[in-house]
C-alpha cells in the first residue's frame, strides 16, 4: 500500500513534467496527455487502494468429504521478479498501469519503458527510483540490444506492450526460461457504423477516438466499416466534425499531436496512396504532420488494410450490410477491439455472438478505457491475458492452491494405504 500511494504521489507531483515530457515525444495535447495517462493511471492506484485488502485476502473453496474437516483456499502469492516492457504511443501509462497491479500483488519489478519516447523514458528512470524502493523497483533503458540482454535474466513473469512482432521475440525468449507472459499486442480494430445510426454522432465519436494522440492509440478505431449510403452521409459529418475539433487548417491546431518520429512518418505518408483521399491528405515532413485523413474507394488488398494504420488516417470500405461486415472481420485476425454503431440492439447482439475480439464497445470509441472493471487484452494476434483493474493484480499473482490438514483423526486414512484389499476399502 505504502508504494502504491508513493507511486500516486510521483504522478501527482509531477503532472507538469510527465505533460511535458509528452509534449516533447508527440506533442500531446495537455488534455490528451491527462486522460490517456496520469488520469488512468491514478485511476487504477485508487482501485488498488480501495480493494486490494479484499483482492488479496485467501478465498476459500469447495470440499469433498474427505476433506470436510479441513481448510482448502486459494492464497495470492505475487510471482517474485516480473519485467514490463513498454511502448512508446502511451510511454507512462503503459508502464505504471501494469506496475500498480505488480505492486499490489508483491512482486519486485523492473520497469523498461520505451527508448523512442525518450522525454518520457528519462522522466521515469528520473522518478520512479526517488519515489518507490529501490531495493525492490529498477528502471533499465534502452532498445532492442539491452531489451535482449535483459532478457537473458530469468524473471518470474514478463508483462509486455508492443508490436506483434516483438511479442513473438519475447515470447520466445521467455520459453527459454518457462517464463509465463502477458502479450498486450496490435491488429486492425474494425468499426461497423450501420443504416440508421446517426451520422454525426458517429462522425463525433469515431472522429474522436481515432485521431485521439493522432490516431496512434492500439484501441483506436481503424477501420470504417459501412454501406455506401451511410458513406455519403458520414463523409459530410467527418468533415464537419475535424473543423470543429481542429479547425480549417489542423496544422495550426494545439489538440493534434504530432506522428512519434521519422520512420514512423513515412511508413503512414506512404499508405495515402491506398484508395482516394475524400478528406485531408496534405503532409509537412518537418513538423511530422499529415492532416486528418480519410480515404474511401479502399479495397481488401490495398496496404492500408493490411497493417495496423497507427496514425492520422481513417480508410472507409464500404460493405453491403452487417452480414458482409462480420465476413469482413472474421477474415481477419482477430482484433484488440471490436466498434460497433448501432440503433439496433440485435444488430449489437450478432456481432457480438458471431466475432472474436478482445474488448468490444458498442456506439464509441475507446470509452470501455475507462472502467477499471473491464478485462483489457487481446485475443490471437492481438494479444494474450487480461488486466486493468483486479485483472491487474490477478495477473500479477500466483494463485496458490492450499489445503490444509488436521493432524488427527488418523483411522479415517487408513481407507487409500495398501494394501488395497477389500477389506481395507470396505472401511
Ligand atoms: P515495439 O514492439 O516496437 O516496442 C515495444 C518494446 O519492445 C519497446 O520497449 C522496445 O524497446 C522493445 N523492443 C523492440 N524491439 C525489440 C527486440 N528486437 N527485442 C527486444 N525488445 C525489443 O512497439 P512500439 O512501436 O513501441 O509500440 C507500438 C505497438 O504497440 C503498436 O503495434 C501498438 O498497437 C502496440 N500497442 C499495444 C497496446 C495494447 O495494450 N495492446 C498498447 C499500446 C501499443
């Protein structure tokens, strides 16, 4: 408890800085940096405060009749030494969200935060140390080479958040060692807006949630899914909203963070080449900028459909109805979150009994992000375990089978020794 609410002290203490150092990285807005980070992360501190007496108490289980006499519970043990390995898109609350529930459940624990966000990395390698004991939490910095090194070290549980690809690496250095891992991955978050629904509350909603951090959020809407007569109104809405979000000229806007780096720059310029662009599409190279963008005429094949956009463009595919949009979805893998907009419950029912995800949240975007007490994970490519919340610790905790025995009441034993004669077993 006491480094949890020295954990909550170093964010509250040092709001200005951890904005700051985000501003620095992505040029994140103060608002944006606030709710994606310090205010979910002392969110969850506060969870943890409140419950964690009752998360950790020993729960008691069924018996047979052979043991009726005795006590059998599950005792939450922490793991020991666990690593959280962190992305750069969410550089401190994708640390500090998994260390609250390490802490809470016992463990030590190094943090490795992301090297590409690197304000943000010598903020907390800065903090963390003058906050919480030293003896029990680290911060190790660096890349892909250190990462390795570090990863040669046996941990009792390894906590990452990354790319698809770098979960295989970890995965597979952690079977080394049998170490067990949550994988907190990517993919392509499908977002099926149906007849019906109102345009604009949509255009506001997805608008939002995927230019949020300008679009390089993993829970961020990817993909538009509609039919060709919603398209023609969504089009007018979208337009409409990026104006009153950003103004005639985004570029100039002080609520639109900027792409991570370079790399990253080209990667998203190149996509604007799948499909038209219907709204936006001018980039400036120097300030890492592409304006809001929203591509339609889009095909299956197209690149900009084929990986995770993580960036300032929204790519629209028409469909003829749900039907041709869960056979959509379910073509591919399985996603992080599902989005669905809809008038109709049924509709929110059937996409929900015939796909996979993750998460899902009905007529929003991002908002289950919110609520400590919704399981938070992948599924397939996107992702293995769950946390937020009591997930968090229950990750973080072995749940330790006990059952405990009376020393007397010896006859009534006699029945499983050998010899196993019938006589024996009559008893
Ligand atoms: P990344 O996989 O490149 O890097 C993540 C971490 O792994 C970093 O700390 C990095 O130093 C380390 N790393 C990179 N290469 C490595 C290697 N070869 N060996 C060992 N460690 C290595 O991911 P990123 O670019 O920082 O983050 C963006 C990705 O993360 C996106 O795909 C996004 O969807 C995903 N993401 C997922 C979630 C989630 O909760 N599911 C949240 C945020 C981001």
């Amino acid at each position: 408890m006491s480094q949890l609410q020295a954990l909550k002290r170093c964010i509250e203490e040092n709001k200005a800085a951890i904005n700051e150092a985000l501003a620095q990285d992505l040029r994140r807005p103060a608002f944006e940096a606030e709710a994606g980070e310090t205010a979910l992360t002392i969110n969850e501190i506060n969870c943890a405060l409140k419950n964690l007496q009752t998360w950790m108490k020993d729960e008691g289980v069924e018996k047979n009749l052979a043991t009726s006499l005795d006590t059998a519970y599950i005792r939450k043990d922490p793991f020991g030494v666990v690593l959280i390995i962190g992305p750069w898109n969410y550089p401190i609350s994708l640390v500090l969200i998994p260390l609250v529930g390490a802490i809470a459940a016992g463990n030590c624990c190094i943090v490795k935060p992301s090297e590409i966000s690197t304000s943000a990395e010598k903020l907390l390698s800065d903090l963390l140390p003058s906050y919480l004991d030293p003896e029990c939490f680290a911060v190790v910095c660096g890349g892909p080479q250190e990462t390795t090194q570090l990863l040669e070290n046996k941990f009792d549980y390894i906590f990452f958040t990354g790319s698809f690809n770098v979960g295989k690496i970890i995965m597979t250095a952690a079977a080394k060692q049998l170490t067990p891992v949550t994988l907190e991955l990517s993919g392509k978050n499908p977002c099926f807006i149906d007849d019906g629904f109102d345009p604009k509350t949509a255009a506001n909603r997805v608008i939002w949630s995927h230019f949020f951090n300008d679009g390089q959020t993993c829970v961020s809407p990817d993909y538009v899914l509609c039919t060709k007569e919603m398209r023609e109104l969504l089009l007018p809405a979208m337009r409409e909203t990026l104006v009153e979000f950003y103004g005639k000229d985004p570029q100039q806007s002080p609520d639109l963070a900027r792409i991570i780096n370079d790399r990253h720059f080209q990667r998203i310029k190149a996509l604007l080449g799948s499909g038209t662009v219907a709204i936006g599409g001018d980039y400036d190279e120097k300030d890492r900028y592409i304006a809001p963008t929203i591509l339609v005429d889009v095909k299956e094949s197209d690149p900009v459909m084929q990986e995770e956009i993580f960036g300032p463009i929204l790519p629209i595919m028409t469909v003829k109805g749900v039907d041709e949009a869960i056979a959509y979805i379910n073509r591919h893998e399985k996603p992080l979150t599902i989005y669905a907009f809809s008038p109709d419950s049924k509709v929110m029912d059937t996409i929900l009994a015939r796909t996979s995800s993750g998460g899902f949240c009905g007529n929003d975007g991002m908002m289950q992000m919110t609520l400590t007490s919704l399981p938070f994970g992948g599924i397939g490519q996107s992702g293995m375990g769950k946390y937020h919340g009591r997930f968090t610790f229950d990750t973080f905790s072995n749940h330790r089978g006990v059952l405990l025995r009376g020393p007397g009441m010896e006859h009534l034993n006699a029945v499983r020794y050998p010899p196993y004669t019938e006589e024996n077993l009559r008893i």
